[in-house]
C-alpha cells in the first residue's frame, strides 16, 4: 500500500466551503448521536516565547477513518527566526480496517476551514432568519474565514470590525471589501462594535473579558471561538447567565471553553446548558425559539470536525489524481 501526501496547496483546492459546512454539520450529528469515537484531546505548553501544540484524535465507523492531527499556535518567532508559520498543523489518515496510513495531508488550512464553517453552522441553527450585520472582534485570519463561511448561509449586508491594533483592522476592511464586496466599518470601540451585532464573532486569544454582558442586544447570537483551553477567556460570564448556551461537546466546553467560565463563577449549573449543537442540527433539541433569544455557541473544535473534513478531501484527491504517493508501509 502506498500513502497520499497533500500540501497546503493541493488541500485548498480540493474542497469548497459549503462541502466544509456539510462535513462539519455530519461531524456534530454524528458526534450528538454516539457514533463517533473521539478520546480527550491533549496539549503541550512549551515554554514561551513559544506557544502549544494539540493533538486530537477521532475514529467516525461511517468512513472508517481514523484522524489524528497535531496542530500548534502561537509561536511569535517563527517568521523571523526560523521561516515558518507562527501556527502550524498536520494531518494523518488511518484506513481503519486495517490501520494503515492511507494520507499525510497539511492541517492548518483545514482547521481554519473547519473552524469557520463550525461558525457557520451554528448561525444556520441559532441565528435569527433576519439577521444581517455582523460584528467581529478580532481580526485575524480566522476572522476573515468566519466570515468567509457566514456569507454562504446568510446575507451579510455589514460588518462591524474591532482590533487591539489599528493596522490589522484597516488590513481587514481592505480584505473583506476586495474579496466579498461587504461593507466594512472600523469600530471606534469594542463596546460600539458588539451592540450593532445581530452576530457577534469573537476570534482572539483573549486572556480574559473582552465582551461584556451590558454591550450585547436581546436576539444577538453569539459565535465564540477563541477559548480552546484553561487560560483563554473572551466573554464576561454574566453574558450566559440568561442565554441560551449551545456547546460543540459539553465535555470538552465545561472544561476548556467559555462555558468553563460561568460554571465556575456558579453564575449558571451544567443542567442549564441548552445542549450540543449536534442535537440541534438532528431535531432532538430545539434551535432559536423566538427573536429575543440570546444565544451562545461555545466551540472548542473536535477531532471528528477533522476526520469529517479530511476524509472528504482525500476522497476528492483520488477522484482527481491530486497529490503524490510514497512508500512508507512494506510487508
């Protein structure tokens, strides 16, 4: 057997977003359901300047494919100091039925894909239908593919944008303006940009309150995705305290993501989380119940998001002779 190896470059043009969407919406109802194996992922701190590294792995039967992806961010120096990415990831594909490596493929273009149209989902699910004006906080490269991804299951007429640094905001409005033609306003504060959302994105590596709960509107729904782990925090708890709150997993959110928060303050129990987004999406739970909801999607990203997308860009590269094998397993 011969193994695939897919570049960054093969990966980005073997899948679109809306296929992403579709991949990361299998992934939640599989996982909701009980039909994914997935253990806790697990992390590395290394000593700083530098940043983490992750490692998730998930097993989905429908498939039979076993994802495992080692993903690292936050390493300011790399640029300079040694021409790499400040975050980094990869991929491996395992032929479940008999465990052998089937691909190596660039990770780091997948997770920001998956993690954009996991925005997008919960907007598809929990957003109000009129909803037009989004608000980003944080303006970075997952920004950009938040909105990316948004624009595929609504019309974004405006985008209301704030940054700690004014030359990544103007980059952004000039970004967003040339690739999708939405109007861009640069927000003079963090507090006047989140009460123009109808969704509110937050996409930074916040280390404590950066939203707070008086800023946010009856109806605004609430895309939280920088709070992966212990540490990171961009919401003031208080926000969730009557909201809806929806989590990708409730295992791995009441432990390493926003929800962690609230929960510890005891400014809401574990039986007042909502449910999964996976259980939405598959009719057991309720989405959105009417316009003055304020809802919460709580996203620390899974491993089956990866397997989900991954397997379908390695079935899209053998459909289309892309990529190139190698010998690495010999009887």
């Amino acid at each position: 057997m011969k193994t695939l190896l897919l570049s960054k470059e093969d990966v980005g043009g073997l899948i679109a977003m809306k296929e992403v969407i579709a991949a990361v919406e299998e992934a939640y109802v599989a996982f909701s359901s009980g039909q994914v194996e997935q253990p806790d992922y697990i992390g590395i701190h290394l000593p700083p300047p530098r940043g983490e590294i992750d490692f998730k792995l998930g097993y989905y039967p429908a498939n039979e494919m076993i994802s495992m992806k080692a993903s690292s961010g936050g390493f300011p120096d790399n640029p300079a100091a040694f021409g790499l990415p400040t975050n980094m990831g990869t991929i491996l594909l395992f032929d479940a039925r008999t465990c052998a490596l089937a691909c190596v493929m660039d990770g780091s273009l997948i997770t920001g894909l998956r993690t954009g149209a996991a925005g997008a989902v919960s907007v598809k699910a929990l957003a109000r239908k009129d909803a037009k004006t989004v608000t980003s906080i944080g303006t970075g490269i997952q920004a950009r593919l938040q909105i990316r991804a948004i624009r595929e299951v609504m019309k974004i007429e405006a985008i209301h944008a704030w940054d700690h640094h004014p030359e990544a905001l103007a980059a952004y409005k000039a970004d967003i303006e040339r690739e999708f033609d939405i109007p861009v306003v640069m927000a003079a504060s963090k507090e006047d940009a989140v009460r123009r959302a109808d969704i509110l994105v937050t996409t930074t590596r916040g280390k404590g309150t950066l939203v707070e709960a008086g800023w946010i509107k009856p109806g605004t729904h609430i895309v939280a995705i920088g709070t992966d782990q212990q540490g990171k925090q961009e919401l003031d708890p208080e926000i969730f305290r009557n909201a809806k709150i929806v989590n990708d997993s409730i295992a791995q959110c009441v432990t390493k993501g926003e929800t962690w928060y609230p929960l510890n303050a005891r400014i809401i129990a574990r039986d007042e989380i909502h449910g999964e987004i996976g259980e939405i999406l598959a009719g057991t739970k309720a989405g959105r119940e009417n316009d003055d909801e304020i809802t919460i999607f709580d996203s620390t990203g899974m491993a089956i998001q990866d397997n989900t997308t991954a397997s379908r860009i390695y079935r899209n590269a053998l459909a289309n002779q892309v990529g190139t094998f190698f010998a690495f397993i010999t009887q």
